[in-house]
C-alpha cells in the first residue's frame, strides 16, 4: 500500500469491514462496521493520510481486535507476578529480564556447563 498509489480506490475509508476479521478470531460471522476514527466511515484515504491509515490498521490489528485475550494473559500474568512488582521495570529492562540477551556470547556457553555422562570432548557436544 505505501508503494501504490491509493487514489485509485475511492471505497477506500478509515473503517474496516470485520467480518472476516471476526470469523477468524471469534467463528462469529455477523457483519460489523469497525471506524478506525471516529467517523472513518466517511473520512477517504488518500495518498496524504495512507500512513495514518495502515498505522490504525495496524494498532486495531495488534491490539483492538485481540483485547479480550490480551486482558487474558494479563490477568494470568499478573496472578504470577503482582502488578507492583512489574511496574519498576521500564519496558527495555522488562524485555532483557524476560528474553535475556539478544547476542549469544560463545565463549562463555563453552566455559558455563556442567557435564554429566559426557565431556567437552564429546562428539554430542561438539556436534552442538
């Protein structure tokens, strides 16, 4: 969509048309008028808010349209790890404590394990 041209679609507006939005998420097949923005049904995308638009259509997608199994998981999350505890972290160290490095650093995998019925030497472990 940012490499064509959006003029050429004049049905084009800031709402989408969940119905196949909804029977895949929900196995639910009503049709339903989704405004990105208020009054996105009569608001045309053009050239000049195409970026507005895909980034609604992204937010609703990422977010909106999956809330309820966001709600979810933070529910279950938060059973876990009490909210208080969570809210001293910025979201970076969030992410490291969650997923760790992003780099492997070898040489300290090589030098960190403890082996047993195996050695460094093993061909297993070198084959890893």
């Amino acid at each position: 969509m940012l490499e064509n041209d959006v003029s050429c679609i004049p049905e084009m507006t800031f709402s989408m048309d969940l119905d196949e939005e909804k029977h895949f998420l929900y196995e639910k097949t009503e049709v339903t008028d989704y405004g990105l923005k208020p009054g996105g049904r009569n608001i045309r995308v053009t050239e000049e808010i195409k970026h507005e638009y895909i980034d609604l259509v992204a937010e609703h997608i990422l977010t909106n349209a999956i809330r309820p199994q966001i709600n979810s998981f933070l529910e279950g999350f938060n059973e876990l790890v009490p909210r208080e505890l969570i809210l001293i972290f910025n979201d970076e160290e969030l992410e490291l404590l969650i997923s760790g490095l992003s780099e492997i650093d070898l040489d300290d995998l090589k030098a960190s394990p403890e082996y047993t019925a195996y050695t460094a030497t093993s061909s297993v472990v070198q084959w890893f």
